[in-house]
C-alpha cells in the first residue's frame, strides 16, 4: 500500500467509511439525540471527509433511516421465532430483550414530519412488533390478542420513554405488570 492511499492517520481510506458512519450516527443519535448530532461531528467520529459522508448518504435523513433499518435486526426472530419457548414464554421474552432506550420513540420524538423516512420506519416497525406480540398472545389462547398485543406493545414502549426521561430501569416494572396482564388475558 502506497502513502497515497492511506488517510492521514496510516489507516487505509475508503474501505469500511459506510460503516464507519452509520456506527457513528447510531452511538452519537443514541448519546446526543439526532438534533444534537452534528454532520461535522459525525464525519469526526466516523473519520471521514463530508465528501466521503455524502457519497454514501443523500443528507442526514437518509443516514437516520438507515440507523433505525439496522437496529436489532435479529431482535423479533430471536424472541418470536424460538422453537424452545411456547408461546406464553415468548410474550414475557419480550420484555427481557427490549431495549430500554428505543430509537424509534426517539427518532419518533426529533422528527416532526409524518412523512419523513424515519418516522415511517418507526411506526412500521411498532406495527410490527404489536402484531407479532398478537399473534404470540393468540398462539397462547388469549381471548382477545389483539388488545394484549397493543397492551403490551404500549407498555414496552412507555417503559421505553419512562426510561429516557429519568434515566431509570423500568423494564423490570414493565415485565410485572406485563406478567398480570397476560395471567389476565390467557386463561390456565
């Protein structure tokens, strides 16, 4: 490798930046909010030039969305899709991999406009994670999954916003009135 194909550290350039930046983004948005977030400072912390920033994403938008589509890929297989859990357990399961800080409650709260690809991204994937939650509570014969599934979709996701605000653990608190809901809602 050649002086000109190092950046100014000795680090080779142009190989990994796109993942470099969207690492960045996704600890910086979660740390910082994506309104106190910066492109200057995301190019700093991604070590790479705006140029290089911009030739892999249009603006800060399309860098949110990209953020929000690879959070917790494996989260809903991981809970909803395991063969050694029935399906009462997978609705409890929920609250034990839910991430306490949502980024799409977040991204949900900084951004304003229904229409932006981050706020679509944020109420697909809530429409998502309610309906899987419903047809867990259904494979678990709850009389009426669809409302256990909001219920506790809306639970996780105050827990989520509770947690934000103060700074506290509140998952745990969730999980026990989850846990009366559900033994409310699945008869035996």
């Amino acid at each position: 490798m050649t002086e000109l194909e190092k950046g100014p550290r000795g680090v080779r350039r142009g190989r990994g930046a796109r993942e470099r930046i969207i690492g960045a983004s996704q600890r910086l948005f979660r740390e910082q909010g994506i309104n106190g977030t910066g492109m200057d400072q995301l190019c700093a912390a991604a070590e790479v030039s705006k140029r290089t920033l911009y030739q892999h994403f249009t603006g800060k938008d399309e860098l949110i969305a990209e953020c929000l589509r690879r959070f917790d890929p494996e989260v809903l297989p991981e809970v909803f899709d395991r063969t050694d859990l029935t399906a009462r357990e997978k609705l409890f399961a929920a609250f034990e991999i839910h991430a306490p800080l949502c980024p799409f409650i977040a991204a949900a709260v900084e951004i304003p406009d229904p229409g932006h690809p981050a706020r679509v991204l944020a109420r697909d994937y809530k429409l998502a994670f309610a309906a899987r939650l419903s047809d867990a509570a259904r494979e678990a014969g709850a009389v009426e999954p669809e409302r256990l599934g909001e219920q506790l979709a809306l639970l996780l996701d105050g827990a989520s916003a509770r947690a934000r605000v103060l700074d506290t653990e509140t998952i745990a608190t969730a999980a026990a009135v989850a846990a009366v809901l559900i033994d409310n809602a699945v008869p035996g």
